[in-house]
C-alpha cells in the first residue's frame, strides 16, 4: 500500500537527532536545515544528564516549533525510564515522539495510551501527537507491519543502525553491506503497512561514504533518512529532493503520455523511456513531492526571517 496522501510527514527528508541535554546544539539546531529535530533521551544522553534533558525539553520544543521544524523526541522504552522521559517532555507538546528498542506492538499500544492520558491531562488535541518507532532488532523487522498497524498514531517508521548490527552479530561495515537486507526489507515492510520508511543513520563521519550511503538509500526507495551528523543534513535533504532535471523529466513524460491518450494510443516514447500509466503516476509524484517540499521549505524560511 502507497503511503496516504494525508499522511503529514511524507515530505520529512531529514531526522536529526540531537544531544538531549546539549542546550547550546539543541537551540542552534534549526539553522542545520533539517525537516525534523529529535532531542535524543537515549543512547546520546548518559543516564545522569536525563534530568536536565527532561527539564528543558518544553522549552526546546517551543524553539523548534517556533522557528517552523518539527518539534521530536526519542524517549527509552517504557520498561526503562520512558515514562520518567514522557512526563518532562509532553507539557512541550512534541509533534512526534519516538521510542527505541521496539519489538512488538503491545509496546506501541503502551505508548499510545500513556499519550492520550498525558494529552487530555494538558488539553493538547486528543491524538495530535504521532508515535515513529525505532525499530533496531531483527525481532523488530519481522514484526514491522504488526507494529505499525498497532496505533493510529503511527505515520513512520524508523530502522536503526548500530543496534541492528550487534543484534544481528554482524561486524560493522563503512559501505553497509551488512544492512542492506535489514532496510531493503524493512522498507518494504512500511511500504506494505502504509508508513513512510525512515533510513537508518549513517554513523561514520567521511562525507564520501555518507553520499554512497545516500545513493544506495535512494536507489532502494527511501525518501527519509535519519541523521546523526549535523554537516550531512544539507547533503541528505538534496538526496531525497527531486532534481531540476527530474522535475523536467516527469513534465515531459506526462505531457507525451496524455497527448497519446488523446491520440488513442496507450504508451509514449520519451528519451527511450515507454511511458505507460506506471510510468506517467511515477512521474506525478515527483512533482507533487517536488511541490510539497517546496512549499515546506518557504514557509519555513519565511518563518526564519520573520524572527530575523
């Protein structure tokens, strides 16, 4: 199944993932050009700093949203200290909130329950915040469309990378070869649940191996990505957007195609591409993404240059 038009964050190229008690890196975010900001309570925040990471998440995510970004956070599982980081963050009202480690749908039903309590506790909009799980387990990828469909709340779906790799007892690898089944699978998996698919993180820090990273990610299918490294964002968010000779491609293939129904004929020939209806709906959705991350992007830099 197609991701739903409805779905809000079909366009979110980008996932940053930011130091959870990092003010200083949490407030500068916004300037890095991501789609979405996740204040990480997890793996980048030692135990001892979650305190602090809690406290001043309202006030992070107020920033975010104020500056025009997806205001996210990745919480610990609740068997671990996931409620103690549910109760700092929802009076910040993230649009999304993430949990990690997720194997089954019992967790994500958990989840959503303890957010309708917290939103009807602080009058924010019953179901208005979504859920991304982070799927990090091989358990958790045979078990990605039973997890999606566990909550309403879920537009997406993240694959995570060094978890994935110790689980599976692989040895980790600059070109990936190692995941490459895990996201080639779990992205099929979110194909077939209807959730966006969020790539995982390359952790390395060459920009090479990042950009053959990102060609592998999009030659795939992934239209998302989660990011660990601030410098990778701009370089991600080219990747997931269509190019100007894409965009000319798909305006092309669809002019041919429609004046060949007009003529009686079922296909066209464009630059040796047959364009038959795959092909023609293939290129309207290039421009429809190519419309809804433009508009995206406007607004938020009108946004930046409202607040100077």
């Amino acid at each position: 199944m197609a991701i739903s038009i409805d779905n809000p964050f079909e366009p979110m190229r980008s996932w940053l993932f930011l130091p959870g008690a990092d003010m200083d890196a949490l407030i500068a975010a916004p300037t890095t050009g991501a789609d979405v900001l996740v204040q990480e309570l997890e793996d980048f925040t030692p135990a001892a700093l979650r305190p602090k990471a809690r406290e001043i998440a309202p006030q992070v995510m107020n920033e975010w949203r104020r500056r025009g970004v997806v205001p996210a956070v990745r919480i610990n599982p609740l068997e671990t200290c996931g409620l103690d980081d549910l109760a700092g963050v929802m009076p910040g009202r993230p649009a999304v909130v993430m949990m990690s480690k997720v194997e089954s749908p019992a967790q994500m039903e958990a989840l959503a329950a303890e957010i309708t309590r917290w939103e009807a506790h602080l009058a924010i909009p019953a179901g208005s915040t979504h859920i991304v799980p982070n799927i990090e387990s091989a358990l958790g990828i045979v078990r990605a469309i039973e997890i999606a469909q566990a909550s309403k709340r879920i537009p997406a779906m993240l694959v995570g990378t060094e978890d994935m790799v110790v689980d599976l007892g692989a040895d980790r690898q600059r070109d990936g070869a190692e995941l490459f089944y895990p996201r080639s699978r779990f992205l099929l998996e979110c194909a077939a649940a209807g959730v966006l698919a969020i790539d995982s993180p390359y952790t390395f820090s060459d920009h090479d191996g990042a950009q053959a990273d990102l060609r592998t990610s999009r030659a795939i299918g992934y239209k998302a990505k989660a990011v660990v490294n601030a410098d990778l964002v701009a370089m991600t968010n080219r990747a997931s957007t269509p190019s100007d000779e894409q965009v000319a491609a798909a305006h092309k293939q669809i002019a041919a195609f429609e004046a060949a129904l007009l003529e009686g004929r079922s296909r066209a020939d464009v630059d040796g591409l047959v364009v038959e209806y795959p092909s023609y709906n293939s290129a309207k959705r290039i421009l429809k993404r190519h419309a809804l991350l433009s508009t995206m992007v406007a607004a938020r830099e009108r946004a930046h240059a409202t607040l100077g």
